[in-house]
C-alpha cells in the first residue's frame, strides 16, 4: 500500500472490517487445520506448506477465499502438526510472501509458521498447573531467562543453560540448582520475564555467545527459539516454556511477561505484509513515526492493532498460564487500551488475578489515533486504578538521575530531596507534578531495571574511591550501606515492589548502563558474587518477609497513601513519617531515614516501641530502651519502629 493513502485507516475502515474473532491464524486439530488471515485490501491469498522449518520447496498449496471483513480462509483435512506454511499475499498488484502474524508455532528464526496442536504441547501435569494463591504484597523480581543461568556457578547443567529448561531442571535426587534455590528461598511473589516471545535480534541458527534483552518482536504468540533445546521444531519452544512456567509456580512463583506491543523488530515484518499500511503510525507525509526509538510504533487505536493485543495477551494467560504483563513503552499504547485488557482479564480469570503495569513513557512523540488518550503519568487518573506505573521520579529520588552517572540522590549525597522521599513514602497519592496517581495500586516502586546502571554501578560511580573494574567488585561499606538504605527506603514506599534480578548481591556490568546486546559474560548473574555478596541478600530476604508482615504497608487501596502521618524532615538527609494501622494489628509504625554520616536522635511519640528493622538487620523484634523514647538512627540507615499496644 502506498504511503500516500495511508489516511484511509479511518474509524470507516475499522467499522466495514475490524473482526472481532479469537480464531486468525492456524487452528489445528488431529483431522483438520483451518487457516484464517485478515488482510481487506487483498486481492488474493495463497496458502503453502512446507516438510522442514527453512529449507526445502512447499508439498502443498492452496488458494483463500475471502469470507467477511476481510478474512481469508482454507481448511486442508487430516494431521498438520509439525506442519510449516506461509502466505502469498497480493495487494495493489504488489505480492508479498508471509509467515502468519497470528501464528502460534514456527521454525528458526520465525521464517516459517507451523500448524501446532496445543494439546500435545503440554508438560505432564500442565493441565492441573495453578498460580499460587494472590500474596499479601506484589514483589516483582525482574529476570533474563539467559542471565538466569548462564554462569557456571548457576548448578544447571550445560546444555540447558540460558534456556527455559534451566528453570525446570532438578538432578537425580530431585534438588533444584543453586539459582532456583536462591530465587525460591528470597521470598519474591512474582517473577517478571524480560521478553520470552519470539524476537528477531539473536539468529537461532548461531552459538551461544549471543545476546539481546529481547526488545524486538518477530512473532508476538510464539515463545522465542535460542531459549529452547530445538529451535527448528516449534513444539518444542512451546512444550519447554509451559514447563518453565509450571516450575515456577511449583515453586510459589507467579510469572509476569515482559510483553512489547508498541513496535516491532522491522517495519517490514508479517503484519505489515498481510495488511499493508495498516499497522503502523506514520506522519502526516507518510513517513513512519518513530516514538519507540526503534524505527515504528504499531498504531494502536486502530480496532485491529487492539484486537491483535488483546488477542495475544489473552492467548499468553490462557495457554501458557501466564500471572501478569509488563508493558514496555506503555505510553506508546493508549488509555483505552490498557483498559480494555484489564477488563478483558478480569472477565476470563476474575478481578485482580492477573497483575498489569508498564512504562508510563515513550521515547519520542507518536501521532495517536483521534480521540485516543496516551497511557503516560498525567493520565493516570483515567486508568483503571489497579494498572500500574513505574515510578522513576522515586528511582532517582532515591539513588540519583539514572542517565548522569555522577548525580547522586537521597542515600549517596544528594540534597534537596528529602520532602520528595516523603512524597514517595506516601505513594504519590497526594498528587505532585504529573503524577497524580488514583490509588497506591498504581505505583510500582523500584531503584534498578535492567535499563541503565544497576543499583550498585550507580552507587559506585556516584563515590570516591577506586577507579577501574574494582570499583564495582569490591564489597565496599560505605556501598553496602547505600544499598542496604535504597532498598529500605524502597521497601517502605507505598505501592507495588519491583527489583532487578541481582540486585540484592550488589549486582554489577561493570559499568555498562545500556548492556542490551552486550556479551552473556556482562549480562549474566554472577551466583559466585551471590555467595560472596551473601550479607546484603540476607538484608533483602529480611525486608521482603518484615513488608509482606506489615498490612499497612501492603495497603493498595485509594486510602493507602493517607496512613502516612506526620511526615518531617529534620535537616538534610534525615526524614521520618508514620504509617497508622501499619502492624499485623493495626499497630502505628514509625519509619525514619538517616542518609548523613552521623547518627541522628528522633523521638518518638509516647508509647512502648519494638525496633522491626535497622540498617543492619530488617526482621527483628527488640525493645527499644531508652529514656524519653528517642531512637537514634545511625548513619546511612533506616529505622522502622512498632507501637506495642
């Protein structure tokens, strides 16, 4: 389709052809497949299939019919599982050769498509396969399946290392390997999947030395193939990522996807071929738009682009059992959208079984569909109030700007920032600047991801001391102490809970803040450096068990943000506030932050005080003695203190 009449996907377009069906692509059963395809501007579709993955000429061709609002169609009887195809598509007289842009199955490198039966793609016991129950407190652990168990210390066998395998694997006595028994006893909810969908930035015909976070969509519905044991045979992706999925939840893990539907790995991909023009935003001069940095955004607004979403995300919970979706570049959807998902999953799995939030932002602007509303902070009132946001003004607040490295923030020197910490404390909730967020439900609280310096790069580029590879290898004091106070402050914040994987042992790139194709060997956990790092995971194990014991601070209804009382900055670097009802009791706590150098005395409201955490030890039960109850809070830690009643 000619860029120059890129102006015809109207709401007249979407109201003649928008189908609403749940059935475009392949749907195969042991005696028949029936291949749909949309693409209204065709005038003609043509169906061939192959023996083998890449190689080889088709066995079989047939030709589409067009039935209503633009769907093509063929049945072709008997078995096709394991059965490769494509489309020839013509449009305008310009023919175009496709995989299927709602394929559920492929081959290497998703040049084919394959016609799957999902039935024989489950593990044994998928079918009786649950989450675990709704935790008390969302505490999203951010993960690469390749970083997970890449490095030799990692106690997976060889040859699944990097794969989806890894996290099913047990040795012949059935013990889980060191980095499943770390994530296990760490005590997170959730585990958050860098993108597990079939992306096209790492050749799955090559070695292992490659690697991509993933950002870069080939086919949304198909699991991505270097994370299998057999990226030619597209049941074996399938099979292996449910298996990965049930190991997690055998485990007390809910799994969260990464998902990214804002743009795709090349402007020239199967949606683009199957409806020319229609998928994408472009300027006013036909010129693609480029709001996720990445060459083109999909043209969400547009009735097919959401159903496609909606579509897929409901295909991820329901086939492969997956917990929750993390939107990348969120602002590049919109408001409606988001919505509609989250009704769309309450509808299938009942309210509040499935976790959705994303990134409230978006690289660059990108034209919206009329009447559309983007997703970013100052919309979040317009959201539904359990979609939630990453909140980077509390990142940078707390650790520092996160592109100038040498920019500290409350716990590494900064200054200024005290009544922001406050603000962070409360959920936002209050409203200041942009972010006016309906409930604390909307808030997700975090100091690193994987975009940027981890936490504890940031800290030491922000310090004096050793330059070269060991300032950030060295388990510092001064350092540990930073962190251990940015992950209190971050865990006594209102809202939802995130961390980087690695984070809680001082996880490093050496400096590296934008690793996304940097070598396995930068990208990878370190589980050696979790050993050696073991004191400051212990700190983290600690503060996970104290939050999901503290029902004030897991408040995530609208009042959440109004239990934080009393809030006071004493001088720079040193601030407290109270949370009413904050105990498993609805006991007052008391929360204090002490960033100086030296100690700080606060006291306390009248009453008998249990110290619950310091900046050494975050779970513990002990009588404060003291004569006027005043705390003192040493440097560069937090305090949280119970009201015995």
């Amino acid at each position: 389709m000619s860029v120059r009449n890129h102006t015809r996907f109207d709401r007249e377009f979407d109201r003649r052809y928008a189908y609403e069906g749940c059935d475009l692509g392949a749907v195969c059963t042991p005696d028949r497949t029936v291949f749909k395809l949309w693409s209204p501007e065709a005038s003609g579709v043509e169906l061939f299939l192959y023996r083998h993955d890449t190689a080889g000429p088709w066995f079989d061709h047939r030709l589409l019919g067009l039935g209503d609002r633009g769907v093509w169609s063929c049945a072709v009887e008997g078995d096709l599982h394991g059965v490769y195809y494509d489309f020839e598509v013509t449009v305008e007289g310009n023919t175009a050769l496709t995989a299927d842009p709602y394929a559920a199955a492929c081959g290497r490198n998703g040049k084919r498509s394959m016609a799957v039966d999902l039935a024989r793609t489950d593990p044994e016991g998928f079918s009786r396969d649950a989450a675990p129950p709704l935790p008390p407190e969302n505490i999203i652990y951010e993960l690469h399946v390749k970083d997970f168990s890449h490095h030799p210390d990692s106690g997976v066998p060889e040859e699944y290392r990097g794969r989806f395998k890894a996290f099913a694997w047990r040795d012949g006595k059935g013990r889980l390997p060191l980095c499943m028994e770390h994530l296990k006893g760490l005590g997170v909810t959730h585990v958050q999947l860098l993108p597990i969908y079939d992306f096209g930035s790492v050749d799955e015909e090559g070695d292992g030395s490659q690697f991509n976070w993933g950002y870069d969509p080939m086919n949304y519905n198909v699991p991505e193939g270097s994370y299998s044991t057999d990226p030619a045979d597209g049941a074996v992706r399938i099979r292996e990522c449910k298996e990965m999925v049930q190991a997690l939840h055998e485990n007390g893990l809910r799994v969260v996807m990464d998902v990214v539907y804002n743009h795709t790995y090349a402007a020239d991909s199967w949606l683009e071929r199957s409806a020319p023009g229609y998928y994408y935003r472009r300027w006013p001069d036909g010129t693609l738009s480029n709001g996720s940095g990445c060459g083109n955004d999909i043209a969400a607004g547009r009735a097919m682009a959401d159903n496609y979403i909606v579509h897929s995300v409901l295909y991820w919970a329901k086939e492969y059992h997956i917990d929750g979706f993390r939107f990348d570049l969120m602002g590049l959807l919109t408001v409606e959208l988001m919505n509609r998902i989250q009704r769309a999953l309450d509808a299938a799995f009942g309210k509040g079984e499935k976790l959705v939030y994303g990134e409230p932002w978006r690289a660059a602007d990108s034209p919206m569909e009329p009447g559309s509303v983007s997703p970013m902070k100052d919309s979040a009132s317009l959201l539904d109030p359990r979609i939630g946001m990453f909140c980077d003004t509390t990142r940078d607040a707390i650790k520092g700007d996160c592109f100038h490295c040498e920019q500290p923030g409350f716990v590494n020197g900064g200054v200024g920032l005290g009544e922001t910490i406050l603000c962070a404390a409360a959920g936002w909730t209050g409203g200041v600047g942009d972010f006016k967020p309906r409930a604390c439900s909307q808030v997700v609280n975090y100091v690193s991801a994987h975009d940027n310096y981890t936490l504890w790069d940031k800290l030491a580029l922000c310090s004096p001391g050793p330059g070269g590879a060991v300032c950030y290898q060295e388990p510092r004091d001064d350092l540990l102490a930073q962190n251990r106070l940015a992950a209190f402050v971050c865990f006594t914040c209102q809202g939802n809970l995130f961390l980087q994987a690695g984070e809680e042992f001082g996880r490093t790139k050496l400096g590296d803040h934008n690793s996304y194709k940097s070598s396995p060997e930068v990208n990878r956990l370190d589980w050696h450096r979790a050993w050696s790092f073991g004191g400051l995971t212990d700190y983290y194990r600690q503060l996970i068990r104290l939050r999901k014991s503290l029902p004030g601070l897991c408040d995530k209804g609208p009042g959440a943000g109004g239990r934080i009382v009393e809030p006071n900055v004493y001088r720079e670097g040193v601030v407290s506030f109270q949370v009413e009802g904050g105990g498993p009791c609805g006991e007052l706590l008391f929360v204090a932050y002490n960033a100086t150098g030296h100690d700080y005395a606060i006291q306390l409201p009248s009453g008998r005080w249990t110290i619950r955490a310091d900046g050494v030890n975050a779970d513990q039960h002990r009588p404060l003695i003291s004569h006027g109850n005043w705390v003192t809070v040493p440097p560069c830690s937090g305090t949280l203190l119970m009201k015995q009643g």
